[in-house]
C-alpha cells in the first residue's frame, strides 16, 4: 500500500488554497455549494471550505512541498533530528572536558559521575555511552595536558555547533544546510571507518551506513556540486512549482486540459503551514 504523503501532511498541518488572477484556472479551483465556496487545496487536491489562504498571479502561487518533494523533507528533517541529537550529546561532552580540565584526576572522576546522569537520557534514544566513539576519545585525553584537555573541549564544542546548525537548518530545508550536511558528513567518514577497523560493533555500523546513505541521498537528490544539472537545474525546477501546483490542482497538466475528477469537500483545519 502507497501512502499518501499529501494528504497524510494536509491531515496534520491543513490545507493550503490559492486564488489566481487566471479565470480559467480560478473557475476550476473554486465551486460553490449548498453549505458555501469551496477551494481546492494545492498539495492535496481535496476542495475546502472558505476563503483562500491568498490570491494573485498563478506564477506567485506559494511553494508547496508535495508527492516526492514532501517526502524528501521528511527525509531531510529526520536527518535534522539525528544531526541535532548528536551535537547536543557532543555539546555535553564538551562542557565536561573544559569543566574539569584543571586536573587530570578531576576530569576522570567528575567526568564519569555526570556520565551516569546522563545515561538516562542516552538509553532513552537508544545511544550507548559506554561504547560511544566521542566518549572513549574524552576518556583517552584524561592523561593529557591542561592544555590539551582545552584545544580538545574546544575542538568537540566547534563540532557541536556544526552539526546542531546543520540539524536547524536541514529542518527547515535550507540549501546551504545540505552543502554544509555533505561536506561535514563526508569528512568524519574516514574516521568512522578507522574506527571500524579497531572495533566492530552494529552501532557504528548503523551510523557510518546512515551517513553514507545520507550523503548520497542528499547529493544526488538535491544535485548539489554540479550533479543532474546542478544549481541551475534546482532553481529552474523550483522556480516552475508553483504554477504546475496550480495547475495540477485545477485539475490541468501542461499540455493536457482534461479537468481531474472532483474530489471530496473538507472542512479547512485552521493549522497552516508546509
């Protein structure tokens, strides 16, 4: 069974209607009914109750994420969750190395209490601290310099960020986010896989297959770097969404006038948004 990610998205965030200036394309978006107008909705197709969401040429019509490119935003955002996770557990780390950077033996005592408190939070999400690649680093720099102890705290902390605003920014579907995602996930790679070399275990086996996965994915989907037609392909398909939004939702497809089937009246939940 396919799932309808349209109408799976219109049932949670509502619908989204559009009155364009086009008559032919306005006649075909919008009917009258016994209980009041209706509109169609332009990512899922089901006509709504009320007035529009907004109005003007068919080409200004808002960018509604729908079909595949709702699915690569979920993608993206799950992405986004994993990449934030993953900066706060490094954010953490960060703070105790430079907390208790002053003393060797502090480090390592203090370290490993405020590791069992946040145990909790990590088997919540599945993450194992005990085998964590970014805790037994911190465990190996015990035995160093204060001053390493603080190019390191600083070092995990620069690494936080990165991948917290590469998490804020994939969420939201930013293309500099995906560049950003790309190039910051293509360099740990080589890590990962030294690591498994060391020791084998399904976690990073998990991670280094979701980061390649991701990369790719990313890559080739988003044509980054030049790829399928690169940014000029991107924009061009971007810019063309909206009108075939409106077109397809007035039941037309360029080229082709025959008008779609109606389709059930729903009332307009009063949630907005992509």
């Amino acid at each position: 069974m396919t799932m309808d990610w349209d109408r799976r998205h219109c049932a949670r965030k509502g619908h989204i209607t559009y009155a364009p200036d086009e008559n032919h394309l306005r006649q075909k978006l919008h009917a009258s009914t016994a209980v009041g107008t209706v509109w169609r909705c332009l990512r899922c197709g089901d006509f709504v109750l009320g007035d529009p969401h907004g109005s003007g040429p068919a080409d200004r019509a808002p960018e509604v994420p729908r079909g595949r490119a709702l699915r690569d935003l979920f993608i993206l955002r799950f992405l986004a969750v994993e990449r934030i996770l993953r900066g706060l557990l490094v954010l953490i780390a960060a703070w105790a190395v430079w907390r208790f950077s002053n003393s060797q033996n502090a480090v390592r005592d203090l370290f490993e209490k405020d590791l069992t408190v946040f145990k909790p939070v990590a088997e919540h999400f599945h993450y194992d601290l005990d085998h964590s690649p970014v805790v037994d680093t911190i465990r190996k720099t015990f035995d160093y310099k204060h001053s390493t102890l603080q190019l390191v705290a600083a070092l995990l902390l620069a690494y936080a960020l990165i991948e917290i605003i590469e998490g804020f920014g994939l969420w939201w579907g930013k293309r500099w986010a995906e560049y950003l995602a790309v190039v910051a996930t293509a360099a740990f790679l080589p890590i990962e896989g030294y690591e498994l070399t060391e020791r084998v275990s399904w976690f990073k086996v998990a991670t280094i297959t979701l980061n390649v996965l991701a990369v790719l994915y990313i890559l080739l989907g988003k044509r980054l770097f030049g790829l399928r037609g690169g940014h000029k392909a991107f924009e061009a398909e971007r810019r063309s969404a909206s009108l075939l939004e409106v077109e397809e939702a007035a039941g037309e497809v360029p080229g082709d006038h025959a008008p779609k089937p109606p389709l059930p009246v729903r009332q307009r939940s009063t949630a907005d948004g992509v």
